[in-house]
C-alpha cells in the first residue's frame, strides 16, 4: 500500500532554500528535521506502513501556519496535515519528498457558548476534551470515536469520523457548524456557520472527511448536546449471531432510535471479558449492546420495548445498567474491544465496510468463508445499528506473506459490502489503504469528478496528494482482476 | 405514485446542451421558482416524469427515490410506513417535487432537533455537466469514500447538478403530538426558547408569532402529556394546521407584498430588533421579516447576530437574494461549480452573478 503518485527527486540546494525559509516562519524548536525527531511521525494508526518525511513544521500561529503553506505552495512541496496520529487508513503517512504539518500545538478551546450549545475550538485539541470542557454547562460533544482520549478534532472532521453514539446523533460531519481552513495558497477561509445553516454551497459537508486533501482546519465550530436526564444500558447475549442481527433490525422497525447499537462476536467478546472484566457472558455466540437516552418516562418506554424485541428474538438472559458504574462496565469492553483482540494475536488488521442492516446475516457468513479460505481468524465488533462493520483480521506480521494475506482477506470483504449496496469505508477513510477498492466503488467518470473537486480546491495537488483517490491508472491495473456493476471497469483504458 | 424512469432521456437532454453550449433551466414542480434569481437560459428540463420510488426498505430507516417524485406522494408513502423525512421540507403548493425540495434545502420547524436537508441526504445520483451520470453515497447510514459530493447538492438550487435520484434517511413517525400555545409577548418568548434549547425532553417546533408562543411536543403519549403539564398552555386544536401553514407560508403573516425576508441567527440572540414584523421560529434561530429596509441594513443585522439573510419573496431588484459571500468563500465557489458543471450549463445565475 502505497500513495498513488511517484514521489519528486528534490535537488539539495532547492531543498536547503526550502528549509531555510520555513526556519525563517517557524519560532525554534518548530522545525524537525533530524532522524531522531522524525521518527515519531513514520505512521499514523496504520502502523504496518512507514516513511520518513523531508520535516516536521509545528507552528503555534495562524499566521505561522499559514506562512508555512505558502511556503509550501511556492516550492511545490507536499503537506501532510496530521492530528493525533491515530486514523487507521494511512491519512496522515508521510510524503518523502513532503512534510508533516502537525497540528498537536493548536490545542486551545476557544470558546464555549453554553447559551448557543457551542464549542469553538482549534484542531489539535482531543474529542474528549470538548466534553470536558462543556461538562460544567450540562453539554458535551456527542461523536465519541473509541480513539476519543487520543484523537484530534481536526482529524475527526477530516475523516468526518463515527462513534458508539451516532445512530441517535449523527457523524462528525453532522455535529460541525462551522469550520476554518487554510487553502492550499494560504487563504483563511469560513465554511459553514454558527447557525442552523449558511450561505452558499455546503462547503462544510465537503471538508467533513476530505482526509486533509482540501484544506488545512485551523479552527472548528462545533454543536454540543444537553445530557440526557437518564441513560440506561441493555445487553443482550445471543446463541446465534444472525439472530442477534434480526433483533438489531427488528428494533429500528419498531421506531426506536436507541442512542447506541452495538455487536460483538464470541471472539471479540471473549477476549475483551478477559482484557476488561466486563462481565459478559462468555458462553454466548454475539452480545449486543443497546444504549436508551432520554426522559425518565422515555427511557422506561423504550426499555420496555426493546427488552420484549430482544427477548422474542430469542436474547436468553437480558441485563439492564441504570446506574453510571454498571453502565460504564457494559460499555468498557466494547470501547476496549481492539486492545483485547490485540493482545490474542500479534496482528490484528481492522476493517471498516457499512452494510444495509438487511445484508448483515449474509455478508458474516461470507466474511466467514472467507476465513476459512485464507486460514485467518477474525473477529467482529460492528456499529450494528448503523451496519458499521469492523471484522478484525488476525495475523502475524513476522510470518513472511501474512500481512499480504490479511490485506487481500481485508480486501475481499470490502468488496463483499460493494456487492450488498455498501460501502468500502464508514468512517476510517480511504488514505493510502483502500484506494485499490476505490476503484470497484466508483467507475472512472466518478473518480475523475473526484479529481476535478480535488482541483478546485488545491490546483497544485500539494495537500496530501497520492491519497483518497485511486488515479484511472492504478485502477485499470487493479481492475483487470475486478468487475464493477457487472461491467468491465475502465473499458477506454488500455490494459497492461 | 407514477413509476417512470427516464434517466437516459435526462442525460440526452444534458448532453445535447453541452455539445451546443446551451444552458438550461432545470424545473420540477417550480414551486421555489420564486427563490433566487431569475434563470435566464435558452432551453428547459422538467423532472417531473422521472419519479417513483426506486428502493425502499422500511426497516433500514432510508428511501432512494427518483428526483421528479412529488413530494406530496412521497411523504405519503412514508406515512403508509409510520415514518417521515426528518427535515419536514415546505411545500409551496402541491406541485413540489423531492428532487426541488432538496435542491432549494429549506427545512421546516423540526430542524433544530432533527436536522437539516442534507442532514438526511445520504447519497444521490446526478448528472454532471459533461452529461455523466455519476453517483455518490448510497442508502447507508456511514461512507466517508471518496468526497462527499451528496450533501452539497441540498441547497445548491441545481446549479452543481441535475439529481437524478436521492437518497434520503428517515425517521419513525412519533408516537403522539401535541401543540401547546402560551400568551407571551416577545421577550418573554425569547427567554422562553433560551431556557428550552438547554433542555433535552420532546420539542420538535417553538414559534413565537403575534404574541403567542407555539411548542410542539413530540413522543411517547406518556412522556408529552408529563412534559405538557410541566410547560403549561392551551392545548391547540388544528396544530398541524398551524405548523403546515407556518412551514408552507400560508399563514397571514407571509400575505401582502412587503419583502419577505429569512434571518438566521444564534438562536440565543434575544430581540435582534428588526426593522418590520416579525415571525420567530426554529426557537430563536429562524427570523421571518416582513420589511422595506434596504438589503444592506438586514444582511447587517443577521451578521452582526452570527447569522446571514435572504430575501425570501419580494419585488425590488437585487444583485442576489442570497447572502452575500466573502471573495475567498466564493473563489472556493467558482471552482466547485467548475468543476462539476464546466460550461455552466445548470441553472445559471440562480444563486450568484456566475454560478
Ligand atoms: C484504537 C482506535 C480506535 C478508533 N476508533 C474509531 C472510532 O470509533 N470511530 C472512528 O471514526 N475512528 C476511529 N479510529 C480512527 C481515528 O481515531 C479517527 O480517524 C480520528 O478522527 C483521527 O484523528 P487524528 O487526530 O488522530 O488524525 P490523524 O490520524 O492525525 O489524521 C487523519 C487524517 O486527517 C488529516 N488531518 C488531521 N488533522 C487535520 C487538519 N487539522 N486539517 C486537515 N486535515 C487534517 C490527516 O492528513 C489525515 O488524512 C480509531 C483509531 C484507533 C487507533
């Protein structure tokens, strides 16, 4: 898995210029350019990937960050924004011939509104230090990736990231009023609004997982919630998985929108009851987890409701968590649920298809043959409640051709979602990782709209270029092996 | 509803107008004709025999459907199914259409709780303007591939894109309704909905109009008739009545012929004080004036509140009814709108002067 572009020979003396003036732009110790400074950026969350970058430039300004751009967009350098550094699709992987522009020191809150319910808060600071910040005023900020004590909210709007809650709250990309970015020439920017909606195009909606290839968010707007008067947690052990899926659908259908709807599998279970003590049963095949928010007589309704759907749908012994400790143990596992399986296997490589709810029964069993196939264990823990599927993919990396292998086992579910009417990625984005299954998503006329977005906005291609959007090229190789809508992809390319 | 699908005819239609460089004006029920300025372009495209459900699977809480649909249909279909669009669009008669509807992205009194247009829009199928049929999203709930070309078409007036089809999530129609009104003059009114807004718990419309303040309440019968008795107020008898003329400007207050315009502001914004009469909704965040002040004085007045204004209906020449935008802001315009319809071809001028 590599960037889809061939990387610029940078002769020394232009390099050196180049260095120069972001040395000038940057106050002292802003600037990495050693070895040993540059090793913690190699990576993002797809670790199995790495590079070393040209620099790190760490501005503190706007006005500094906004230099280093322009700097950039002069030389014709490549900008790899990076947050936190935990995406899990190779977003913030570093260019050889380009930096890193980290935005770990834009980490102030800004401004909390308790009247208008919103934060105003610059990229680098972490999810949940919104929540935090708001919690005096009864609010907080309702996208909460399981990355959450880690992860930027400008990493979160550029890959317009999902959480447990989203079912009832909706994405990042749903929960930002207004964002600031910095253009590829260094323009500051306002997209969006403090209102209910703004003028012009929804440029907003654009930025929301643009995966850093548009702009620079230098600064975000964000929505925050009332807290709920009451949260009661369900969980609801099945003997079957593809009844544990019936329940999930029954449940929508019956018009309950629980706050929260999620699957684990026996492996994924088990291993997390041993990691976190839970207390999940571990004689079951699939545990769901259904979070209900509300008023007292809310939560008692739909409790009611849901505990007849899960039990007709043959849940064998249903627990209810009323109070924070019990709750907070119920989830525990479910958030903890990929350090657990980390620690069964030396690898685990992490999936991240969206189904149609319908389609749930159906696309296990063939992640299951699958795995009877490439003789590769995997687990699944899923969003259930949106078809949010997370199959994690057991490997190790030490035995030659294993990571080859869970990367085309990964490969095929992604397109096992394609087939049902999904989707190859919910909320990790696409980076350096799914670019091969971007070209069975979309035929060439769709991705080089793509392109021609991209070069509305950065006609330079300096921000973040290779990533999110396969060329027609590298789809044309990938597509002899691949058939899109029934139809042989890229039939005006030539085949090599 | 009519089942018909003339995608292939819409697309010949685009792409004779690329190969002789003739603009066109895309019309569906033309019930939001009205907004924006005038399309002046040689030749016309009418959706409306494109419409029909193509795919709707009650339990998936999502429907893609074809752009010429009317809307009028569509929300009873649903309704069929106990659900509803979330975003609760206007209609300005019955001619509407779904595809117009999301084009123009006005939602109703329910946006504050449930979202706006391109909230609910998961994915849709257009044609660009080199006459390609291109599609982005789909019917799930989560897809961060590629950009999201879908969301941006609610409120882009057709100008992007002729959508084909959208597909669009839903919500369960709630169990029981009920609209109180209370006697309030305005600022009592506004600290009213400033109270509300901090408060979870069954709202899903607060508007203040000639004194009386309405509040929807929405849920389980149990938890509103709790909620009811805590708010206090007369029950209202029509209020979907109420609630359907203020969303579809049927009520007295939008007659007449003085400019109609639309704030959106903070929704904590007190009294703006606006120069004419005034209709609250989206509990604070929506303001409805009636006036004759120049344009500048109300796009001051919403953006000294955070917010930006539109002429809505009203006869004095204008450059735009809409909000005008920063010259960065509208750089990033020009190129988007380049970029998916190099010609401009759809809709020209229908926002702003080249768009
Ligand atoms: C254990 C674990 C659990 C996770 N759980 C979830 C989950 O539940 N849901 C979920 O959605 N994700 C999850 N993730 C993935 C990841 O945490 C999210 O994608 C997160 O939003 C990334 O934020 P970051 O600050 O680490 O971004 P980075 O990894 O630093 O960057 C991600 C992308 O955003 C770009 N970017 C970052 N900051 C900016 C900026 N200011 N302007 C422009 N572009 C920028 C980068 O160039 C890159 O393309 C998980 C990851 C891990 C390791």
């Amino acid at each position: 898995m590599q960037p889809d572009r061939t990387p610029a020979t940078i002769p020394a003396d232009a390099r050196r210029r180049f260095l120069n003036a972001l040395r000038r732009a940057l106050p002292e110790g802003a600037l990495l350019t050693e070895a040993e400074e540059l090793h913690p950026y190699e990576c993002d969350g797809l670790s199995a990937y790495r590079q070393v970058p040209m620099a790190v430039a760490l501005p503190d300004t706007l006005a500094q960050l906004q230099q280093v751009v322009r700097i950039c967009h002069h030389h014709d350098i490549p900008v790899v924004a990076r947050g936190a550094g935990t995406g899990l699709s190779g977003g913030a992987y570093p260019l050889e011939d380009g930096i890193i522009l980290s935005l770990a020191r834009f980490n102030r809150i800004l401004d909390i509104d308790p009247a208008n319910r919103l934060a105003t808060v610059e990229p680098g600071v972490r999810n949940l230090a919104i929540s935090e910040a708001a919690e005096p005023y009864g609010l907080y900020y309702a996208p909460d990736p399981s990355s959450q004590i880690a992860c930027s909210i400008g990493g979160n709007v550029a890959e317009n990231s999902g959480g447990v809650h989203c079912l009832k709250y909706g994405l990042t990309v749903n929960n930002v009023r207004q964002v600031k970015i910095v253009t590829a020439d260094g323009e500051l920017v306002t997209l969006g609004a403090e209102t209910f909606d703004g003028p012009g195009y929804d440029l907003l909606a654009l930025i929301n997982g643009s995966e850093g290839m548009l702009g620079i968010i230098v600064e975000i707007t964000v929505l925050l919630r009332p807290r709920a008067a009451r949260t009661t947690v369900l969980l609801a052990p099945f003997d079957d998985i593809a009844r544990a899926g019936d329940a999930v659908a029954a449940i929508i259908a019956a018009g309950v929108v629980p706050a929260g709807l999620e699957m684990m599998d026996k492996l994924t279970l088990e291993a997390a009851e041993a990691f976190v003590h839970a207390g999940y049963p571990t004689d079951a095949e699939a545990l769901l987890i259904c979070e209900l928010d509300g008023s007292d007589i809310d939560v008692d309704a739909e409790t009611v409701a849901v505990k007849k759907i899960l039990h007709d749908a043959g849940a064998s012994d249903i627990r209810v968590a009323d109070d924070a400790a019990e709750r907070a143990r119920f989830w525990a596992g479910r958030k903890a649920a990929f350090p657990a399986v980390g620690r069964i296997a030396p690898d685990y490589y992490c999936m991240d298809g969206t189904i149609p709810r319908r389609h749930l029964g159906k696309v296990l069993e063939r992640i299951g043959q699958l795995s009877g196939q490439y003789g590769l264990t995997v687990g699944n823990v899923f969003h259930a409640g949106d078809g949010n599927l997370h199959p994690l993919i057991l490997f190790d990396a030490n035995q030659p051709g294993e990571l080859e292998k869970a990367e085309r086992f990964g490969g095929d579910i992604l397109e096992a979602c394609i087939e049902v009417g999904g989707t190859i990625t919910g909320e990790h984005g696409v980076g350096i990782e799914k670019l091969d299954q971007m070209c069975s998503q979309f035929d060439s006329a769709e991705l080089t709209q793509f392109h021609a977005v991209k070069a509305a906005f950065d006609p330079k291609g300096i921000l973040n270029p290779g990533k999110g959007v396969p060329t027609l090229h590298r789809c044309a190789e990938f597509g002899m092996m691949h058939v899109h809508h029934g139809e042989l992809p890229f039939p005006e390319l030539p085949r090599f | 509803m009519q089942n018909n699908d003339i995608e292939k005819q819409l697309q010949e239609q685009v792409k004779d107008a690329a190969a002789a460089g003739e603009p066109l004006r895309i019309r569906g029920g033309d019930s939001r004709a009205f907004l924006g300025r005038a399309v002046v372009a040689p030749r016309m495209l009418d959706t409306r025999d494109h419409s029909g459900i193509v795919l709707y699977e009650p339990s998936e809480l999502a429907i893609t459907v074809r752009g010429g649909t009317p809307l009028r249909a569509l929300i009873d279909a649903l309704a069929a199914e106990h659900q509803e669009l979330p975003f609760e669009p206007p209609s300005f008669g019955d001619e509407s259409t779904i595809g117009g509807a999301v084009a123009s992205g006005l939602a109703g009194p329910r946006r504050p709780w449930n979202g706006a247009v391109r909230d609910a829009l998961l994915g849709v199928k257009l044609v660009n303007g080199k006459g390609e049929v291109l599609q982005f999203g789909g019917q799930v709930m989560k897809n961060v591939a590629g950009y999201d070309l879908s969301r941006p078409m609610a409120g882009a007036h057709g100008t992007l894109g002729l959508l084909l089809e959208v597909s669009l999530k839903l919500k369960p129609l709630p169990p029981a309704s009920v609209t109180l009104v209370r006697e309030e003059e305005k600022h009592a009114a506004l600290e009213t909905m400033r109270r509300l807004y901090q408060r979870p718990g069954n709202l899903s419309g607060v508007a203040w109009i000639d004194g009386l303040l309405h509040l929807r309440l929405e849920g389980y019968p149990e938890a509103i008739e709790a909620r009811a008795a805590e708010l206090g107020g007369e029950r209202l008898d029509d209020a979907d009545g109420f609630w359907r003329s203020l969303n579809d400007q049927t009520h007295p207050f939008f007659s007449g012929d003085k400019p109609l315009w639309r704030l959106v502001v903070k929704p904590a914004s007190g009294d703006i004080d606006p120069p004419g009469e005034e209709l609250i909704d989206w509990i604070g965040g929506q303001r409805w004036i009636r006036s004759d002040e120049i344009p500048l004085a109300l796009r001051r007045l919403a953006a000294s509140h955070g917010g930006h204004a539109t002429r809505f209906r009203g006869a004095t020449e204008i450059d735009s009814p809409f909000h005008p935008l920063e010259p960065g802001l509208m750089a990033l315009h020009r190129n988007l709108k380049r970029a998916l319809d190099p010609q401009g071809l759809f809709n020209p001028g229908r926002m702003y002067e080249g768009l």
